[in-house]
C-alpha cells in the first residue's frame, strides 16, 4: 500500500498494483482493514447526504 498527495485535490491511497477485486478474499479483507483505520481517524464521511 502506498499513500500520495494528489495536488490541491486530496491524497490517493493504493491499496495493491494488482486490479482490486470483490472475488479474491486478501482483497476484501485489505479493504475492511483500510476502511477500519480510516473510519477510526474520523476521515469516512458519506459523500451524498440522502
């Protein structure tokens, strides 16, 4: 995983080189332990308000 400013516009994480997929299970298990770790820092906030 590596982690890079974008400009002005924010900071993009890259979780794998390899294509992101639902079906492979080290996949699905990076992702909930990412989005833990950004949910535990205060940084998961819903981008449309419904």
């Amino acid at each position: 995983m590596w982690i890079e400013p974008v400009e002005d516009l924010g900071t993009l994480v890259v979780l794998t080189p390899e294509r992101l997929t639902a079906s492979n299970p080290a996949h699905v298990e990076l992702g909930r332990q990412v989005f833990d770790r950004l949910n535990r820092a205060g940084l998961m906030h819903p981008v449309v308000q419904g």
